[in-house]
C-alpha cells in the first residue's frame, strides 16, 4: 500500500509557505506605508528656532526696518523648498539714507531645500539675469571677517532694474561662502532627529549700491548671527533674552524691597 503523507505533507508545506508569504508581502507593504508616513510627518513639521527670525530688531544702529509684503507665490516657494523660519525687511539708514533688503532663510527639516533659495537659481525665476558671482568678504562690527559671495543682476527693457546682493550661509554655525559644503548628499540629509542645530541658513543682503550692502552687512550680521545656533547648538539671543528676564526679576524684586 502506497503512503501518501509525504504528498499530503508537501501540499500542507507548500500552502503554509505560500501564506507565509503573502502575509510577509502584506504586513512589509505596511510597515512601509507607516514609516513613509512617519517621514512625511516629520520632513512636513518645521523645526523652529527657540527665538524666531522675526524677533530681530526693527531698529539696528541708524537702520530703521519694515516688513516687506510676501506675495502668494512668494510663500508658496518658500514652503517648496523647505524654509522652517525666514524673515524678508527693507532697513533703511536715517542718517544717510541708504536702503538695503534682508532676507534670512534657516532651513533644519531639510537641509538641501537652501539649494532653491540661493541666489542663482531664485532670482532667474523672478526675470532677473545674472551677471556676475565673485568671492569676496567683509569686516563685521565685532571685528571678524566673514566670507561671502557678491552677485549682480539685473531686469532687461521694460524695468532697467540692477541689484547687487551680498550672501553667506551659516552651516550648522560656521560660517562659509562655499556652497560645495552642503551641496553633497551627506550634506543635504534630512533631519530626522529634529536638532535645530543642525541647519543651513543663508542671509542675504541687496540693493542697487554694493557700499549700502556692505554697510547693512557689517552692521547687522553679529545680530543676525545670534539668531542661529552656533556649533554647540546654543542660540546667544535666547540667552541674552533669559538674562534679561532675569534682570527684570530682579529689579522688580529690588522695587518690592525698597517699597
């Protein structure tokens, strides 16, 4: 008599092989939908600075600033390309009348969105022709010497429109001019951790003159500075902002006592 328990043992094998498998298939094709998710979440939320772009002063020295208006598409590139804080203010010096635009831009929740937001490839999108980049620097109020690129635009017939714009970025808090530091794909890795030190940031300053972008940079640039982090991840504004809350503490309390 023949025996048939190792045909009936192969089929049993093979259908729970064939079950086995499609239920990996399945619960991998979920476990992917969840991290693709999670990811998504996660490159979606903005990592915030601890004191935003928007706290810098108005008034810096003799530079008196305004908001300038963000158009619609304006907002909408910002949001493609990443920007988790920005500011964008027209400052202008009251006692010599030069004006100059600052633009800041911190991207931290992906890093390679700053790639859209240099010089070269946003203003051409705006109808500007680029002339000219050059390497140069400038001396700030504190004495150090800043890397930076100086580019020149300008608009055809009907706007006859030139701009000179000053620019550098600030690479997880050093300071560079070079944007091959975080062109390369290790240097434009998404931030899953969410350390806000971890970041490039541009600043950007323009106008029709390269002395009254100059003048701007020199005096504005340690501020701007002390709203980003620096190479331990500390952020000087917010601790300037701590002692002075604690200053007021303290006078109040001396008020209290005197009282």
């Amino acid at each position: 008599m023949q025996d048939v328990r190792p045909k009936r043992l192969c089929k049993v094998s093979a259908w729970f092989l064939w079950i086995l498998a499609v239920l990996l298939l399945v619960s991998s094709g979920i476990t992917y939908r969840v991290l693709a998710s999670h990811l998504e979440l996660v490159f979606d939320t903005p990592i915030l600075l601890p004191v935003p772009l928007s706290a810098l002063p108005a008034r810096i020295g003799n530079w008196v600033g305004t908001e300038l208006t963000i158009p619609t598409t304006t907002k909408e590139y910002m949001e493609k390309n990443f920007a988790d804080d920005f500011l964008t203010r027209r400052y202008i010096n009251a006692a010599t009348g030069a004006w100059a635009d600052v633009y800041v831009v911190y991207c931290s929740s992906r890093l390679g969105g700053i790639v859209g937001h240099q010089p070269r490839v946003c203003y051409p999108g705006g109808g500007w022709i680029h002339d000219s980049s050059e390497p140069s620097q400038f001396i700030s109020m504190a004495g150090r010497q800043i890397p930076c690129l100086i580019h020149r635009f300008h608009k055809p017939a009907p706007a006859y429109d030139q701009k000179v714009i000053l620019n550098f970025y600030i690479l997880n808090g050093q300071l560079t001019a070079d944007e091959d530091d975080f062109s390369s794909f290790f240097g434009r890795r998404p931030n899953i951790a969410g350390d806000p030190a971890r970041y490039v940031a541009q600043v950007q300053i323009s106008s029709v003159l390269e002395n009254s972008i100059r003048e701007a940079a020199k005096d504005m640039t340690e501020l701007i500075l002390d709203f980003l982090p620096d190479k331990k991840g500390e952020v000087r504004s917010q601790i300037l902002e701590v002692r002075d809350q604690r200053s007021e503490v303290r006078d109040q309390k001396s008020k209290v006592r005197e009282r």
